[in-house]
C-alpha cells in the first residue's frame, strides 16, 4: 500500500513525529527488500526530522534515495536536515523548489 504516493502523503499527513512511529518505520526500513524500503524510509526519516534528529533524518532520507531518487518526502528532508532547518519551520520549505534542488 505505501508504494501509493498518495496512501503515503496520506500517512506522512497523520503521522505525529512521536518515537514509537520513527521506531516501526525504523524497523520496517531496516526488513523490507529493497523495492518496498522507500516508504517507510521516506517516513523513518519524516519522523525523526520531526523530533529534531537530523542525523538519522538525513541517514534515512539517503537510504530511501538510493532506491528511489525522485521520492518527495526523502528529499524534502534531506533538503531541510542538511541544512539544519527544523521542522518547525516547515512553512519556509514551502517557498523552495525541491525538483531543482539536489538532495545531499
């Protein structure tokens, strides 16, 4: 079902940034072959963006790259954790272009 992007904006909207959900998208990233880890990578790393780890937020934004390139939420946070704005400024990442910007 995640591999709907609109199933997973419909799960990213819902999601609260709370531990045990970076946790089960952890867990998740970490035992799904690799055609199925965008999604719960993309959100691992929404999340943990969300509770300030910028870190971890970069790490599982790269590895849901690495699979697919093009997936919005990774590069939304891989933008923003790599240039360490948090995410209560959120409403600033409104303003920038992600397709011309290159994830790092």
């Amino acid at each position: 079902m995640l591999t709907d992007p609109h199933n997973r904006d419909t799960v990213r909207r819902a999601t609260s940034g709370a531990m045990w959900e970076r946790d089960l998208w952890l867990d998740l990233t970490r035992r799904l072959p690799d055609e199925y880890v965008t999604a719960p990578a993309g959100l691992a790393a929404w999340c943990a963006w969300r509770l300030g780890d910028e870190t971890l937020a970069l790490a599982a934004a790269r590895r849901a790259l690495t699979v697919d390139p093009q997936d919005r939420i990774s590069r939304i946070v891989a933008f923003a954790a790599g240039r360490h704005i948090p995410a209560r400024d959120l409403a600033l990442l409104g303003a920038c272009d992600f397709d011309a910007a290159r994830a790092e």
